[in-house]
C-alpha cells in the first residue's frame, strides 16, 4: 500500500497539504482551490482492484478512526475529540462478569488514558471522562469509587514501576473465580511458580458458524489399533499414535491413488482377489478401540501393520 501512495500521490496533479494513512482509512487535507473529486477519481484509475470512496467534512467536523477532528473556520485551527459511531453500545465487560478483577479496571484505564491522549481542549477531556464515569457506573455496574479512582490514577503522571523480575516457570490457569486466586498464591509462595489468568469461552466463541471445532468437542482418538471391515469379508488391522480420522482419510486418498504410501493400498494393488475392496467402499467401516501404555502396544499379530 505504501508503494502505491507513492506511486499515485507524484503522478497526481492534485497534491494534498497533508496525507495519513491509519490500515485502509485515509485523513487528507487539500487547499481551497484544490478539487477532492478529481484527487479521488486519480486515485481509482491507478490500480483496477484498488478503489477509494471519499467522505468530506460536515458542518466543518470530519471523524477519523476513533477521533473526530472539528475546525474552526475563524483561524483554521484544528482541535480533536474522542468519537463514537452513532450505533455504538457503551457495552463493555460487565462487573459482574466472570473475568479477572484486574482486567476490569484495565478497561476504565484504557479508556481514559485514550482521552487523555485524543482530546485536544480541556473541556473536551471533561465531558469525554464524565461520559466514561456515567457508562461504567450506570451500563455496566462498575462501583463509583472504583471508577473514580481509577480515572484519577490514569491521569496522573506517576513514573513506570519497575517491572517486578517474573518467577522461572509460569503456568496458565483458566480463571473460574476466587478459587484461582487461592491456587495462585499457593503455587507462589510454596512452589515459585506464577500464574496467569486465561479468559473461558463465552457465548461469541460458542456460537459461531465457521467450521471449526469447537474446544468442548469430541475429539477423534489417538493411540488406537482399528480395523477395517471390507465387503469380500477381510479385514485390515492397523496402529497409530495419531487421530484414527486423520490415518482413515490417508489410506482412502493411497487406495484412490494407488500409492505405496498406505499398507492397504499395497496389498490392494499386489492381490487380485482384494483390488476391488477399498476404503472407499461404504461398507468400509474403520472399528478402533482406545489403545494404553503396556500390553497394548505390544507387537501385533500375524496379518497386522504397523503404521
């Protein structure tokens, strides 16, 4: 994209006072006398899979990202502001919710410290923190002094802690409460072990529809010895240290192929009476049972393959 800016910005015959680029939203400013639409249509005939549209000023405000720049047409000064979309919610993590104590205040934080560096005026500042006290206590039940006092500590400009020297092993726990605050302390104090706190699946990671597996799933088997059950009555036993799935599907594709990277599409292929039988016969049904340490693994017998 860099490459590209360059590229149209010197062929143009328009050249913008200023051009910033924040991913694929772009903040231009051009003179008076200079036209927006010729600049937007240069900019569409240098690359036909690349296309711009254009949002001007209105009422001599233009939102950027997050931030809303206003000017003042008296003296062209530019001042800026914290922006929201109209359809946002003012939702965020509940206090009620089931997530470590800490990171809810690190929200109230960000979110001053944000206005904080956005806001251009002081009144701006004002309202923008009375708007982040006014959510959190009444949207989301954040205590008051707690919200409070978290806005006042992230406005101050206190000097960075030294980061305390991390313990040589540390571990993830996923958090479920104050349970885990007692098995931190515990592993801290007896073992030097330190602990962080992963989040557990909520309702938007449950309830999706892209195809994969969700983490409470069943899992296909590993470790096993299957067998396979052709229609001309044999049978193929085979062992693996991996999911039973994952081997199923590569004896079909060595079958299909006729390869030698499968025992079972060696022996189709060297005996006459079995190359009609296949694992892609439906009757091909793979039978596993869980295989465990010991007895289990022992060499198998006549007819079976290791794989």
């Amino acid at each position: 994209m860099t490459h590209f800016e360059e590229k149209a910005l010197a062929s143009s015959p328009i050249h913008p006072v200023c051009w910033f680029r924040k991913v694929d939203d772009t903040f231009v400013i051009l003179r008076k006398d200079q036209d927006s639409t010729s600049l937007l249509q240069h900019l569409n005939t240098e690359n036909p899979r690349i296309k711009f549209t254009m949002e001007t000023e209105n009422g001599n405000k233009l939102p950027f990202v997050d931030v809303l720049v206003s000017r003042d047409p008296c003296n062209n000064k530019i001042e800026t502001a914290v922006y929201r979309k109209p359809t946002h919610s003012d939702q965020y993590i509940h206090f009620n919710s089931n997530h470590p104590p800490k990171i809810k205040p690190g929200v109230t934080s960000t979110l001053t410290r944000r206005a904080k560096n956005i806001c251009s005026s002081n009144d701006d500042i004002q309202q923008e923190l009375s708007h982040l006290q006014h959510v959190f206590t009444n949207f989301n039940q954040y205590p008051y002094n707690l919200v409070k006092r978290t806005i006042s500590t992230t406005l101050q400009d206190n000097p960075k802690l030294t980061k305390q020297e991390s313990a040589p092993i540390r571990i993830t726990i996923p958090y479920i409460g104050k349970t885990c605050h007692q098995i931190s302390r515990l592993l801290k104090h007896q073992a030097g072990i330190d602990t962080i706190f992963s989040g557990s699946p909520t309702l938007r990671t449950i309830l999706q529809a892209n195809g994969r597996n969700l983490p409470f799933s069943m899992q296909p088997p590993k470790r096993v010895i299957y067998k396979i059950n052709c229609e001309c009555g044999d049978s193929y036993i085979g062992e693996t240290s991996r999911p039973v799935d994952t081997r199923i599907k590569e004896h079909k594709s060595s079958t299909a192929k006729v390869d030698s990277k499968s025992a079972l599409s060696t022996i189709n292929k060297n005996s006459p009476v079995i190359t009609s039988c296949s694992t892609n016969s439906k009757s091909c049904q793979p039978q596993t049972r869980t295989s465990q340490k010991g007895n289990c693994w022992k060499q198998p017998k006549s007819g079976a393959t290791n794989l």
